[in-house]
C-alpha cells in the first residue's frame, strides 16, 4: 500500500550533517525536505575547522571565499610547557560557519532538496510515515534524518537525553586577529583551563575564535574559566560577548536509528572527544544516513535492517575510531600532570598526534605508539619541567 507522504526524506537541521544529508539523498532520487528553524546565514558556536577528513568527505571543492586561513599544526601547551608541532601539508582550513553552513545548503538546493524555514516541535514515527510538527503545519515524509545538533529533544526520539557525563559545553567569541596573534599556519591548544577538554585560538584572517570546552560533569563554571582564559591571552573578558553550546562526547555507544528516524551529526553524538572536531563526523554520518534511508525504500521499506546497517557503517567507517579517542582523553586528563606535560613538553609526540587528523594514523595506533615512547618523553618532560621552575 502506497504511503500518503509528500516527501521521501524529511531532514531536520541545515547543518553540515542536514545538508550533507539532503543533498546525497536527492542525487539519489528521493524526494527531499530539509527544515531548519532560522535563517541562514547565522553564526554558531564553533572553532570553524575544517579538516582534509572532512573535506574528503565532500563531492565537491571548497571554493576559495570561504577559506579564512589554513592550519599546518598546532601550538599545544599545558601550564609553562609548549610545543609546536607542523606538517608539509595542510591539515585544515578555518572557516566562518555562517558562510560556510549557508553553502552546504547551497548545494543541497542544487541537488533537488526543497529547503523550508520552520521549527520542528516534534517528530513522530506513524508506522508507515513520520510526521513532523511545526507552527505552520504538518509534513508528513517516509523518513526522517533528525539533525538538529545536541539541543532539543527530538533526538530523544530515537536515544535517551545524553548525561552530564556524555555531555560537553563550549564558550566562544570572536576577537579581533590582533587581540591573539599566532604563528602563521598554526592553532593554539590550551590544556588545563577546562576539565576534561582545553582552551584554544584559532585564526580566521580577521578575527580569532577564542573558547574554551569541558566535559559538562567536571566544568561547572564554564563563564569563570572563560574569563579566565581570555584574561590569561591579554584579552578582558569584559569587553566579549560569549556564545554557549553543548557538544556531546563522542566514543559512547547510542542508538543510531529506530525505523523510520535516523540521527546524524551531533544529534547522533558523532563528535570527537580529545580534539573537539564534529564537522566531518556531521558530513559523513548524514550521507551514511541518506544511503541507509535510500537502501530501506528500495528493499520494500525494511527500516529495521536499515537501521542495523547505518549503524554498523558508522561504526565501521569512525564509530571504533571514536571509542579509542574517548580512551585517549580519558586517560589524558586521568594524569594529566604526567601525560599532557607529554603531549605539551614532547614535539615528536605533539607531531605525532597531528597524523591523526591527518588521517595517517587512527588513535589505537597513536595510543600504541605512546605507550612505546613513554620512556623517553617522561625523561624529556622532567628536564622540561626543571627548566621551568
């Protein structure tokens, strides 16, 4: 029996993962709905890097307007110890989310996606259709990819609310460039202003994104570490203007998907716990998403083994990835007076680590090769350390 469903797909949420998703849903042939609440362009919360991972992950070439700088490694430092640490090639690029999540919606409409401003208060899985309420009205669609990041509820849906445990938060600015000026080609990672997370500048031509991101159990007074951390770079706090925004801790195992609702991006928890990065774990989870929804409409509408199976491409493709990332930072900021005063006391080890954004290296490799190296970066932290105090 045919469903009365105006759409194929309904996608909740323009972000890198809504219109990554739409736009490979309708090079598919569906018939697609992308809802997102406001306006675009509008600004979000986030560093703005984009890391070649996620750029591989596109079909197309970013063009050159939307590039605010490029990244070649990173300035790390914890207490008086730092190290630099950088690649011959490029590792990412910075951009101004408001540009660039307006152009992945571009591209979406290019494929077909019909976009429509609404806010989505609830989604409900009919049996046969998912129905979407919103102040305009209904949309009912035979599938629906919730992308609407870490906020809301409509995940909920499909995975309980994530705990404080599960959860990070974030508060970011813009300062202009010459408020915290950088080495050319790098981004500065501050550990020990956060609780299970870090402080960081990166640099947008400009301006500079400054912020600072915890785990949500351990960092209870994310406003003062803030503060702290811009007074810290010579920056008053007084003169900022914050914006917050939760992030899950990717690593965890969630529910994915359950029949006709999948989650992607942020919603799904697909956010790496040790560097922060989401954006190319949004992009590859909504066409992962799109995929799985085609297959189960062409397979006589089969959802459940849909479900199955985007889950189990998440996890092939990154989901392990993820977990031994989550062990990563875990085991950091266990000891973080012995292991970060590694990562920030040891170039070799800092280089290292940028293999793995590179996507040279998975995080049990790195892990691996820390657990060899130890020897001698505890030797070279304690002459550091000697020669800082």
């Amino acid at each position: 029996m045919p469903s009365n469903a105006a759409y194929d797909l309904a996608v909740v949420g323009a972000g890198p993962a809504g219109s990554s998703a739409a736009r490979r849903a309708s090079q598919l042939g569906l018939r697609v709905l992308l809802v997102d609440k406001a306006a675009m362009p509008r600004e979000k919360t986030c560093g703005g890097a984009v890391s070649n991972r996620a750029q591989g992950y596109l079909d197309f070439s970013l063009p050159l307007h939307l590039l605010d700088s490029e990244c070649y490694g990173a300035r790390v430092r914890y207490g008086a110890l730092s190290s630099e640490g950088r690649c011959s090639e490029r590792i990412a690029v910075l951009v101004s989310r408001e540009r660039f999540d307006s152009f992945l919606l571009q591209k979406a409409q290019e494929s077909g996606a019909e976009h429509r401003m609404a806010h989505v208060r609830d989604v409900q899985d009919e049996g046969r259709t998912v129905l979407l309420r919103t102040p305009v009205g209904e949309v009912r669609a035979r599938a629906a990819i919730l992308a609407h990041g870490a906020h809301g509820n409509l995940y909920q849906r499909v995975r309980p609310q994530d705990t404080l445990a599960e959860s990070g938060i974030c508060l970011e600015a813009r300062v202009p460039a010459a408020a915290a000026p950088l080495p050319p080609g790098l981004i500065d990672i501050h550990f020990g202003v956060a609780a299970f997370g870090y402080g960081w500048v990166f640099p947008h031509g400009t301006y500079c994104s400054v912020g600072v991101g915890g785990l949500r159990d351990r960092f209870s007074r994310p406003r003062e570490a803030f503060e702290g951390f811009c007074e810290g770079l010579g920056i008053p706090a007084r003169d900022i203007r914050a914006r917050g925004h939760f992030i899950p801790c990717g690593g965890v195992r969630r529910t994915l998907a359950a029949n006709r609702l999948f989650l992607a991006g942020d919603a799904a928890g697909f956010v790496d716990p040790f560097d922060g990065e989401g954006i190319a774990y949004a992009i590859r989870s909504g066409q992962l998403a799109a995929e799985s929804v085609h297959e189960s409409l062409r397979g006589h509408e089969d959802f459940c083994a849909g479900a199955r199976g985007y889950t189990a491409r998440c996890h092939s493709e990154f989901g392990r990835n993820l977990g031994y990332s989550l062990l990563v930072t875990r085991l950091m900021h266990r000891f973080p007076d012995l292991l970060l005063r590694i990562f920030a006391g040891d170039r070799r080890v800092l280089e290292r680590y940028l293999e793995v954004p590179m996507q040279d290296l998975s995080y049990q490799g790195f892990l691996a090769w820390l657990a060899l190296r130890m020897p001698v970066s505890l030797l070279k932290g304690a002459l550091a350390a000697r020669r800082t105090a």
